[in-house]
C-alpha cells in the first residue's frame, strides 16, 4: 500500500456502504441478517442524518469502512461517539488501516468535544478484542446490553401500560 486516505461518506457511496455491511456481515457469519437495502442507507445516513460513514481508500480502492453516530452520557453530560461497525476487507488487514480508521474516529469524537468513543466487539472476536486493548481501549464487564426488537418492540409499544395513570 502506498497511500491511505479516509474520508467521510457521500450520499454516492450508499451501495458501497451496504457491500460494506454484508461483506461485515458475512465475515461475523450473519450474512443472513442484513436486512438493510440502499434505499435505507442514503436515508438513513444522508437524509435524516442518523448516522455517519467514514472510508479508507488505499491506493484508491475502497479498503474499510466505520459508521458511527452520536450517543449521550448523562453522568458526563457530554455526547459520546458510538463506532456501530469498523470493517476492513481481508487483503488490506494488517497493514495499519483498521488503526488510521479508529485514530480517525477518536479525532473526530475529541474534535466533537465528546466524551468517549464507545463500541462493541461480539464475544468470539478475539481478534478484535486483542486490536482495541492494544490501542488502550477497556472492555466493560459490568453492564450486559438488552433488546428489543421486531414483534416484540411492535407489541411492547401497542401494549397499555397500566401503571400509567394519566396520558403521555
């Protein structure tokens, strides 16, 4: 590789983005669960703007990709950066673009005034685990995440609370 350059993502790039996503996807083997489409990339990214995509290009071709957005502290009172996916396609990965992509990432958080840079690594990837903690990143072992989703968010949000007394 003779030249790296990351830059931010334009409405241009959607079907980048979402090879991006499946190829992640694939690799994590869950390659059967993207359910995202173009359509929803440009809309999400470039239209609402809830969420933003860096590219690293080596030697001009597409090597990586990190979409992140915002997310907030209460205890900090600050907004946080939150990393959704950093990927990096296998023949570039070991070269120093995954580490120009996340240095990149904690720019743009310190230039945001944020207050940290959150992600998370799936329990099998120790790989990615080992690459964070050599950057100085700490696993938090205190906390468990939980969802929602699908049916059960559609019935959770049309049940009627009954501790609610009167209406939101």
């Amino acid at each position: 590789m003779r030249s790296l350059h990351i830059r931010y993502a334009e409405e241009a790039d959607a079907a980048l983005i979402l090879h991006f996503i499946k190829e992640l996807a694939a690799w994590e083997g869950m390659g059967d669960q993207v359910a995202a489409t173009e359509a929803d990339i440009r809309s999400s990214l470039f239209g609402r703007r809830q969420a933003e995509a860096i590219i690293g290009e080596a030697d001009g071709n597409p090597a990586a990709f990190a979409l992140f957005f915002h997310s907030y502290s209460t205890f900090l009172g600050k907004a946080n950066l939150f990393l959704e996916d950093l990927f990096v396609r296998k023949p570039y990965r070991g070269g120093g673009i995954g580490t120009a992509m996340l240095q990149r990432l904690a720019q743009i958080a310190a230039g945001r005034g944020c207050g940290r840079l959150d992600w998370l690594v799936l329990d099998d990837n120790a790989d990615g685990a080992a690459f964070y903690r050599k950057h100085g990143a700490t696993a938090l072992t205190d906390r468990r995440i939980y969802r929602l989703e699908a049916e059960r968010l559609t019935a959770f949000a049309e049940s009627s609370c009954q501790a609610v007394t009167k209406k939101l």
